[in-house]
C-alpha cells in the first residue's frame, strides 16, 4: 500500500515540477539522452554545480524512468524528511566529513542500490561528493566504481549495468530565465572492466574512475587552467558569441565552449608574455563593461537604428504584461524572494529553492484566487482568468530578458568604442587559435 500512495504521490510532485522548471529557465537544451534513454539498468553519473537542481535536472528531462538519487545523508535528520525524501526517490549516502553515524551504514544504502539495479532501475550519483559552482570538474570519488563493481559482482557480470555520463551547464546559476544544457555521453558497460576487475579490482576501480571523468568533463564546461579560472572564465564569456564558428566540436554551445577556452588556457600556458598581455586587456575590456553598465552576456554586435526600434516596439508591447504579471504574482514572489532567498547566503542554493518552493506555492495561490475569483464574478470567468496567470507570467520573463538585451545595444549604439575594444580583443584571441592549426 505504501509503494501505491508513494508512487502516486511521485508522480504528482513530478507533474508540478515539470512546470515549475518550465518557469526557471528560458531553454533546456538536451542532447544524447535518446541514445541512452532504453538502457536499463542504468548508473548515471555527473558533474555537480547547483545543489538539488542537479537531480532535478535528470528528473525534468528523463520522463520515461524514474531516477533513484544518491545525496548526502545529513538532510535525512528527521523522520518526516526522511519519508519525504524516500518519496521523491532520494537515498542518503554517509561521509566520514558529515560525522553522522557510521559510514559503514554505507554496506546497508549500497545493497538498496543493488535491489534498485537488479529491478532494472536507475540510479544518479555525483562524483565529486558536493556542490560547488565554478566551471569545472573536481576530483573523481570511488564511490560510483564501488557500487558498480559490487553490483556486477553479485551478479557474476550477468547484471549488464549501464553507466551513462553526461554533463550540466548552467548559463546562470542563481538566477531564473536562463538556460539550463544537459549533455549526455556515450553510454558503456561495467561488464567491460570484467577481466580488469577480476585481475586487480583496484586498478579496474581506477580505470573506472578515470573513464567517467574523461567521459564527464566532454560533456560540460571544464575549465582546466584552475590557477587562473576568473582569467579563463572572461574569455569563455568573451568568446561565447563566435565558440560555434570557430570551434571543430560544434555539437552545441557548451561543447564547442569547453574546446575553445581549453585549447586557449594550454597556448598561453606555454606563452607566459602572451598570456600577461592578453589578461591585462581582457580585464580591461571587463571593466569597461561593468563600468558602463552592460551585462557580461550581452552579444558584442554593432546595432542598426532598425533593431534597435524593433527591439524597443517589443519591450513596450510587453511592458502592461510585465506591470500585470508583476501585481498577480506579487505574494508568492515576496515569499520567495524576501522571505526565503534572500537569508540564504549560498548562491548555488538559489534557483533550487525557487524552483522547489514555488512548484508548491503557486498552484496553492492560483487555486484561492480562482475561488475568490469564481464566489464575486463567475466560475466560468475566473477559470478564464486565472488559465492566463501562467502566460502572462511567461511574457513577463520575456519582456526582462528583452530589455536587457535593449539596454546593452543602446549603450553599444552610444558608446561604440566599447564594441572596438571587444573586436581588438576578439582578434587577438583569433590569432592565438590560428598558431594551433
């Protein structure tokens, strides 16, 4: 009975998460999972940047099964979160740093992810233990190698466990109307490792290991010059509007990102002047970009009188949705923004709890203001009403992301010799790409 209520209770959460992420993110752009998505059982590992939006992340877009999640056993203090959790598919995992318990409880989750497998079922783990936000991947932990291992192993290598690799990135962690990319890999067999593990079990642990971070780091972001990531993090943001034209992994954005910015950090690692000089104006560049008040993402092009109209035509057809949509949600947004985010300190946890709490918040608010709506003009007329808060919402979110790209062209249209900076800056980074080829 209780598995019955659990995965009807699931299956509703899921319903209104899809829509609540809907509402978090202008785009979610996905590619691989169509070549993975049959595989079962299957071990999907990843990079870990945005708390609980992660997981979700799979959830959102892996509709045809229901992802197990591997997550740190300290938000299972209490019996009702533990249930909760345990309703929406979330399995604690011990860390000796946590200093909860034992982490031999481990032996106890790790058959529970086995029974899960043996059922043909999936399971996501985050290798790198926690969260953090900067674009790149940290060290791999043993722990998915271990469970997989052991799995095959109680299953003499007949389990035929997946693993499937893939990547996340975020064009903004904290902040709503942005676009979230989930980039799957190639999926492999841990049946592959059979005569290595059967040989040496560490050594196969380690080849494992290895294998899901190369597999990892070529689907995301993966700035791999560390000692200067705000350096390299500029010049990806620099370079973002020509990444598809130049790079040769043009797969999407990010891919073709993650080649460029790399393929720079190693040149100028081998070019120490070079890499001064090119920092020196790049920092340059970004400081005049902050100083006149333009958004570090804002498209470096030459603006026509035309666009800039047409642009502006928009914003001002969108704006009496943007004043109405901002009056209807004012009430949940003030418990969110005001209540919950803003005493929340660490950033990566922003877009989770907005996305958590307002999958709850909004139904609730909609449903009283329809009732209200329906008891003082009609049920008819305040269903009709109340079925266009989303849409208006929508061409609210719309009508911020187009006048920021507005604001940003009528400072460029101004001020011109900002756009010559960039393009100065741009050839420079051009001909560095030319010496490799």
């Amino acid at each position: 009975m209780y598995n019955i209520i659990k995965s009807s209770i699931y299956a509703i959460l899921r319903i209104f998460l899809n829509a609540s992420m809907s509402f978090s993110y202008r785009n979610i752009i996905v590619t691989g999972y169509d070549k993975i998505k049959d595989r079962k059982p299957t071990l999907f590992v990843s990079n870990h940047q945005n708390t609980f939006m992660d997981g979700l992340a799979l959830v959102k877009v892996a509709k045809n099964i229901n992802p197990n999640i591997l997550v740190r056993a300290d938000i299972f203090k209490s019996k009702w979160a533990s249930i909760a959790l345990d309703i929406i598919h979330l399995i604690p995992i011990y860390r000796k740093k946590d200093n909860m318990g034992s982490v031999a409880q481990n032996n106890e989750i790790f058959k529970k992810c086995f029974d899960l497998f043996n059922q043909g079922k999936t399971l996501l783990i985050f290798p790198e233990g926690n969260h953090a936000i900067k674009r790149f991947l940290r060290s791999m932990q043993k722990g998915p190698a271990r469970i997989a291992f052991q799995a095959e192993e109680e299953n003499n290598f007949e389990l035929g466990l997946n693993v499937a690799p893939f990547g996340l990135h975020y064009t903004n962690h904290p902040k709503r109307w942005y676009d979230l990319h989930i980039h799957f890999g190639e999926a492999f067999r841990v049946k592959d490792f059979q005569e290595v593990y059967q040989e040496n079990p560490t050594k196969a642990q380690k080849q494992f290991t290895a294998k899901i971070g190369i597999d990892i780091s070529a689907e995301m972001i993966d700035i791999k010059w560390h000692s200067e990531y705000e350096f390299m993090e500029k010049v990806r943001t620099l370079l973002k509007p020509y990444a598809l034209k130049w790079a040769e992994n043009n797969r999407s954005i990010v891919h073709a990102e993650n080649e460029l910015v790399n393929k720079i950090a190693d040149q100028l690692q081998d070019d120490e002047q070079k890499s001064v000089v090119l920092q020196e104006n790049t920092n340059s560049y970004f400081e005049s970009v902050k100083k006149n008040n333009l958004t570090e993402d804002y498209i470096a092009e030459k603006p026509s009188v035309f666009k800039l109209f047409f642009k502006a035509t928009g914003v001002l057809a969108g704006l009496p949705f943007w004043f109405v949509a901002k009056i209807i949600n004012f009430i949940p947004e003030f418990i969110i923004e005001k209540k919950v985010i803003a005493g929340v300190k660490d950033i990566t946890w922003h877009i989770s709890l907005r996305t958590g709490i307002a999958m709850f918040l909004y139904p609730i608010y909609y449903l009283l203001t329809f009732i209200a709506l329906g008891l003082s003009i009609g049920w008819i007329l305040a269903g009709m009403i109340v079925c266009s808060f989303p849409l208006i919402s929508i061409i609210m979110y719309e009508t911020e992301y187009h006048f920021k790209k507005l604001k940003n062209a009528f400072i460029i249209f101004k001020k011109p010799q900002i756009l010559k900076q960039e393009q100065e800056l741009i050839l420079e980074f051009k001909d560095l790409l030319m010496r490799n080829k």
